[in-house]
C-alpha cells in the first residue's frame, strides 16, 4: 500500500467514525474515540508527510475557536474536550485533505457517501414495512438521555416514537436509519449532497438521487431547505432546467394543496415548522 492511499484511508476512517451511528456512540466511549481519531490523523499525517494551511483552514480554525470560547472556562473540561472543542482535528483533517489530488478527494467523498446510504438501507426497509402495516420484530431503547424510547429493529435501524406520524389507515415514519435522530441524518444528507452538486456536478446521478430520496423521507426541515437551495442551484446552473422544472413542479404543488391527506402532511412536517 501507497503512502498515500493509507493516508487516504486513514482520513476516510477519521471521518466515518465521527458520523453520529448511535451504535458507536453507546457501544465506544468517548475517550476512545477521540483517541482512535487522534492516532488515525497522526497515521494519516506521517504517511502524507504534507499539509496544507490554506488561509479557509485558518478561517475556519478561528470560527471554532470563537465559538467555543465559552467553553473553555468549565471546571471538569478535559483534554480530549478541549482539542475538539478548539476544532483541530478537524483542522489536522482538512490540512491533509488541501494536500490531496482531486481524485483523491473525490474518493474519500464517494466512500463517505456510499456509507450513510448503504447504511440507512435498514432503516428504509424498515420505513416501507410500516407504510405496508407489517410488524418487524424490535425492541425499546432510550438514546441520548430522552424520555422517549426509540424501536431498535435489530440494531440496523431505530424508529422514534416521536416521530411516527398516521394520516387516514396509513403510518408513517420520519427515516432515521442508524442516526439518533432523523434531523441529524437529514442534516447530513443535505450537506453531502449540497457537496456533490456543486462540486460534482453531472456524476454519480444515482448517489445524488438516493440522497434525494433518503432525504427527503427523513422529513427534516434542514435538508427540505438545503435541498431547495441545491435544486435552485442546479436550475440557475442550466437554463434548458428551467422549463423542465417548471413542467414538474407544476402537478407536484397542485397535488400538495388540493389532496386533503398531502396538505396535512405538509402543513405538519413543513409549512408548520417554519
């Protein structure tokens, strides 16, 4: 193995295991995590032996330092606290990543991509058999100090309770797949696509189009506007899009606000958020 291809690994690593699976979160303690990210960086580093301290590294690494600033001041704040909450191993991460090829980058977001989607498999199987009113097997679990229980089927996807939903005969579910919360996998969602659009635009259209889908069933009011300002970007990009837009959107709104079920839903998990 390539110098870098292991510092590529070692990054692509870093960042998967700071995706927030509950199962890690609940099964690995903190302190071993941040030690396994620190060590993966330290790897990644040595076997790159460059980096790059682009002045938006520097920006960014200021950003973090001012928004955390109040932090610093708690009495039982820890050393593994204080290099994450100074942001640099995000800093660390970026630096190496500036000093990547293109295709490299490109690699490394592929691979992250193909993770949260292959992995939220589960939980959209689990989403089809409750709109279908079959009964999986699951149990009951309490995450990140809520009240409330989630469904584990399994340990491949939750549920929250709090966020089933009934229009007429018919359940539904917000999609959480393996994140603690559905907002926090729509949020992730609308980030990575927002990336891949404009950064890779006219590729991977299936990527794309499964974190559309795997969004937008997520009903998170965060992806549901990333992803208007990502589809009016891709509009504004191509102006043949427009008349094509149009065409789609047209039947899509009259559906939205004539059928009395599809207003409902969208007057709760949209229109009555904002």
């Amino acid at each position: 193995m390539s110098r870098e291809s292991l510092a590529k690994y070692c990054l692509l690593l870093f960042l998967a295991i700071n995706l927030p699976f509950w199962f890690f979160d609940v099964h690995v303690p903190l302190a071993a995590q941040r030690a396994l990210g620190l060590g993966l960086l330290a790897i990644g580093a040595l076997a790159l032996r460059r980096v790059s301290l682009h002045p938006t590294i520097i920006l960014l690494w200021v950003f973090f330092l001012l928004l955390n600033l109040s932090k610093f001041f708690l009495g039982n704040l820890s050393l593994q606290y204080t290099l994450w909450f100074t942001g640099l191993p995000v800093v660390i991460a970026l630096a190496l990543l500036f000093a990547m090829n293109r295709d490299a980058i490109a690699e490394i977001f592929s691979s992250l991509c193909w993770l949260v989607i292959t992995t939220t498999i589960p939980g959209l199987i689990v989403w089809l058999a409750l709109i279908a009113g079959i009964d999986l097997p699951y149990t009951l679990i309490s995450l990140g100090g809520r009240a409330a229980n989630y469904r584990s089927y399994t340990g491949l996807a939750i549920v929250a309770d709090f966020a089933i939903f009934h229009f007429g005969g018919m359940t539904i579910a917000r999609l959480c797949g393996m994140f603690e919360e559905p907002g926090l996998l729509g949020t992730l969602l609308g980030v990575l696509l927002a990336i891949d659009v404009v950064f890779f635009p006219g590729t991977n259209r299936v990527r794309k189009r499964l974190l559309v889908v795997f969004g937008i069933l997520t009903f998170s009011l965060a992806f549901l506007v990333m992803l208007f300002l990502v589809a009016l970007h891709f509009v504004i990009a191509s102006e043949a899009r427009v008349a094509q837009t149009l065409i789609v959107m047209v039947p899509v709104t009259v559906l939205l606000f004539t059928s009395p079920v599809t207003l409902n839903a969208t007057q709760l998990l949209f229109l009555g958020r904002l």
